[in-house]
C-alpha cells in the first residue's frame, strides 16, 4: 500500500559489481534507478516514486561517490568494504555534489 511504501528504501546493486570492485557509470546507475522509480510511479503514483529511496550498492569508493550522488534518481549509497577503512568511509560520506 502506498503507507507501507512511507518505510521502504530500495536498493540497486549490479550483479557484476558484487565484491568486484567495479562501479557502475553515474549514467548507468541514474538509469536504473529512473526504471525503479518510473516502475514505483506507476504502481503506487508519482508521490509515492518521488518519496521512496532508491540506494546505489555497489562498490562505492571515494573515487565514485561523487558522480553517483549526484544522479537526480539516486538518493543515497549502501558502502560495503570502503566502510571498514574511516578514510574513505568519511570522504564517502562527505560526498561532494
């Protein structure tokens, strides 16, 4: 129900990018998460797209935070292995857009 979705985040992560360390585009990454929210629109209305978060996974990394966060469709990052070093967990989160 359009409630239910006020507590759901949705997270995209490219099978290939599983533990590879390979990122996707900031282009590949906004248009997947444009489906997932064109998708969302038309099962639950353009409010309940607009309100849900959409989650880039994927082997984030200092190095492509910043073009990834800066995708209008992508709302925040699931950070795996660059979590267990503060350096680059804090420039993570601490993205320049």
């Amino acid at each position: 129900t359009k409630e239910q979705m006020s507590r759901v985040a949705i997270a995209y992560e490219p099978v290939w990018a599983i533990g590879t360390g390979k990122v996707a585009t900031p282009e590949i990454a906004q248009k997947v998460h444009k489906q997932c929210r064109d998708i969302l629109s038309s099962m639950y209305g353009e409010d309940v797209a607009e309100s849900t978060r959409i989650l880039y996974g994927g082997s984030v990394s200092p190095e492509s935070v910043d073009g990834i966060m800066t995708q209008p469709d992508v709302d925040g990052a699931l950070v795996g292995g660059a979590s267990l070093d503060a350096a680059k967990f804090g420039r993570i989160i601490n993205f320049q857009s």
